[in-house]
C-alpha cells in the first residue's frame, strides 16, 4: 500500500471503529429490553421466571422483546465483521469476533423460535431436558448457542487484553463483569439442579445484565483501539 494509502486507512479505521463501537452499544441496550418488565403491563415473576417466558408464542408483548433480540443480532453479525475487517488480525481477537458474530446469529434465532405453551413430549414440543426443564424446546438450543457464543467472546477478548496488552478497559472493568457473570451463570447451573427456589430469575438476570454491561465495555474498548491501532503492538 502507498504511503498516501496508508493514510487514508488511517483516517478512516477510526470512523469505523466508532460505527462498529456504536452497532455494540444499541445492541447492548437492545439485549436489556427484559427490564420493560418493570414498566409495561405483564404479570411477570422476576424472581423466578426465565427471561424466555417474557417472548414466549401467545405472550401480550412477545413481538417487544423478540423485536429488541432481532435488533442485537442484526446489528452485532455486521459489527463483528466490521471487527476482523478493520482490526489487526490475531488470534484470540479473531475467535472472539467470530464468536461475537455467532451470538448475534443465535439471538436472531432465539426470537424466531420462542417457547411455546405445550405439555412435554406432544408434538412439536420436544422432551423435557433434565437441565432447564423449562426449556425443552427449540429454543433451548438457540439460547445454549447464545450463551455459549459470548462467554468465549467474552474470554477470548479478556485473554487478548492481557496477552496483546491491547484492549486495555477490558482488562480492567470487562473483567470485573466476567467474574459476575460466571457467579451468576453458576449460580443458574447449580440452583436449578437442587430442591426448592433459588431465584434462578435473578440469577439470570444478572447473568443477562452483565452481557449487556460487557457489551458496552467492548464498544468504548472497540472505540480506544480504533485510535490506536496503528501503533506497534508490545510484545511480552
């Protein structure tokens, strides 16, 4: 690339890189259209209901929240394209970025197969799974796949912070999110496997919150790197 190109690519991957970091943060709030919970009309349980339930096929305000899912998706499959397009290629980026883009997809497809309101084992309804029991639908598998993906986006990321001495706020405020969202995540493992109620609806919630709350801490994240990226990266 000419010198005259190289600036111009310079000039522009922070436009892009503040494109991408906003496609992040309206997906981010997107993902937290659950706390409509508490400002629209549903008789919903916090405490112990799934977040699923809110969007469930029949629910007064499922086309609210499946609507928000479908906007997190399709924004974050371009922003994470636009994340291995305009950034330096690495490893732990780069299957982080992928990862991110396979969350974008699985929430698509969370809202596209809602739960629906069936008896175990009828047609079309599935068998009941022994964890999440509530969720032995098609849409458990959508929502595995979502969780899955951004827990290695979130520690792909988390790893290049430290191994690239890049990605600095992750490593510091992205990280203290993590933890949380693994307490909660086992907190959701362990609970719904025992006797009794645990709260698995707060647990999920936090759990949900802190992705959202990630998601943001990788928009300014995306937004400092865009404006550094043409400096050499330290080795250890």
């Amino acid at each position: 690339m000419t010198d005259d190109g190289s600036k111009i690519a310079e000039r522009r991957a922070p436009i892009a890189s503040w494109l991408i970091a906003a496609a992040i943060a309206v997906a981010a709030l997107c993902y937290s259209s659950w706390v409509l919970e508490f400002v629209l009309p549903i008789d919903s349980d916090p405490v112990n209901q799934f977040l699923s339930e809110l969007d469930a096929e029949g629910k007064p305000y499922r086309e609210v929240f499946g609507t928000g899912d479908k906007i997190v998706g399709a924004l974050l499959l371009p922003a994470a394209l636009g994340g291995l397009l305009i950034f330096p290629r690495r490893r732990l980026t780069t299957v982080g970025w992928v990862a991110l883009a396979c969350f974008g997809a699985s929430t698509i497809a969370d809202a596209l197969l809602p739960l629906r309101d069936c008896t175990p084992g009828e047609p079309g309804c599935g068998t009941p799974s022994e964890l999440f029991p509530q969720l032995h639908q098609p849409h458990a598998l959508t929502s595995t796949l979502a969780v899955t993906s951004i827990a290695i986006a979130v520690f792909a990321f988390s790893l290049a912070a430290f191994r690239y001495h890049r990605w600095r706020i992750l490593r510091e405020f992205g990280l203290a999110v993590l933890v949380i969202g693994s307490l909660a995540t086992v907190w959701l493992l362990v609970a719904d496997n025992l006797p009794g109620e645990y709260a698995l609806g707060i647990a999920q919630r936090i759990q949900v919150g802190s992705m959202s709350l990630w998601l943001l801490t990788l928009a300014v994240a995306v937004v400092v790197e865009g404006r550094e990226w043409t400096e050499p990266v330290s080795r250890p």
